[in-house]
C-alpha cells in the first residue's frame, strides 16, 4: 500500500495516479454528412415531441367555462 500524504474518499482515485500515459489519443475522425444529417434529424424529433407534447398539454391544463359553476353561485345568491 503506498504512503499518500492527504486521505483519499476512493480506491480507485488514488490507483489512478499510476496509469498515467504521456501516449496522446489520436484526433476524432471528422463527422461524415450521413452522421450530421442523422443528428439534425434527431434533434429535430426531440423538439418536434416537445412542442407536440406543449401543444397537446395547454388546453388540458385550463379550466373551462362551465355553466354548472355558475348555477351553484345563483344558488348562494339567492338564500
């Protein structure tokens, strides 16, 4: 077990010291058309259900004008 001057909440925090590598990663391969097409569509889809969801919701969410709420407030009105 190795000698660490200030304690450490994880194992495999301190292990990680050790595996340092001075072996740079190689460069991301640039996005082909198909792949960046494939991501606008798929961005397009998730606004598309959200502003379907937001479409489809508000009406839900208010509270219609009924007639038997204003028959029970004549009723109070007239004892």
């Amino acid at each position: 077990m190795s000698l660490r001057r200030e304690p450490v909440p994880f194992a495999f925090l301190a292990e990680a010291d050790r595996f340092r590598s001075n072996v740079t990663p190689p460069p991301p391969e640039p996005l082909s058309a198909g792949r960046i097409a494939g991501r606008c569509l798929l961005g397009l889809t998730i606004v598309a259900g959200l502003v379907g969801s937001l479409v489809l919701g508000i009406p839900a969410l208010t509270v219609p004008d009924s007639p038997t709420g204003t028959q029970q407030s004549q009723v109070a009105h007239d004892r």
